[in-house]
C-alpha cells in the first residue's frame, strides 16, 4: 500500500466495524448464526472444495483459491501480520486462508455470546424474600 500501515488499520476497522453491527441487531443465537454463516457461505463453500479436491473437477479450479483471496480481501493485510509457523509445500497464507472464514464468523456471533454470557452470571433475585 502506499502508506505504511494503513492497510493494517483499515483492516481493523473493518472488524470493528462488523463488531459493532453485529452488537447493535438484536437476534436469537441461531439467528445470528445464520446470518454470519450465510455472510462466509461462498468462502465456506470454496475452502471446502479446495480442502476436499473437488475443485479438481472444474476447468477453472486455479481460481478458486484466487475467488478466496478476493473474499477475504479486507483482512488479508491482517494474515501477513502472522509469521510463517509452518514450512510446507505451499505459503502459510495460503492454509490460513480456510482458516479466515470460520474466524470472521466467530467474530460476528462473539458480541451474542458475550450478551447471553453477561446475562447467565446475574444474580438471582428470591421472590419469596
């Protein structure tokens, strides 16, 4: 990018961004689930074919790794923040790719979990006392 850093920071944004909408609607866990699932169900659906070799079957299977670098475009400055734990025949990013999907989702349904967390350690009252 053209400024140092700024990549980085727009990246964060972007997270913080999806925190805050998925802290401001007011939806059951499942509903939430759903809605984040359907969000990453085109990176679900091609990280499922590459890990699985089905996108072996298609004459265009070389892009599907390239559809998912496009997906997952706003946090990609975050991935190369990472260093390489493994030496294997292709880049670390390439596997931490599959890894993107499942993550995103997780930071879209944690404000939920957090929500019913807070809500399950209030203290109960005794009507009776």
């Amino acid at each position: 990018m053209y400024y140092p850093g700024l990549d980085i920071a727009l990246s964060l944004l972007y997270l913080l961004i999806i925190l805050g909408e998925a802290s401001y609607k007011r939806f059951s866990f499942l509903q939430q689930s759903l809605i984040g699932i359907v969000w990453q169900l085109p990176a679900l659906f091609l990280s499922l074919t590459v890990l699985l070799g089905l996108d072996r079957a298609t004459d265009f299977s070389y892009y599907f790794i390239f559809m998912l670098q496009l997906w997952h475009t706003p946090v990609l400055p975050l991935i190369t923040l990472l260093p390489d734990f493994i030496h294997l025949d292709k880049p670390f990013y390439y596997y931490e790719l599959f890894l993107m999907a499942p993550l995103l989702w997780t930071i879209y349904v944690l404000p939920l979990i957090k929500r019913n967390k807070s809500l399950f350690h209030q203290k109960k009252i005794n009507p009776l006392a």
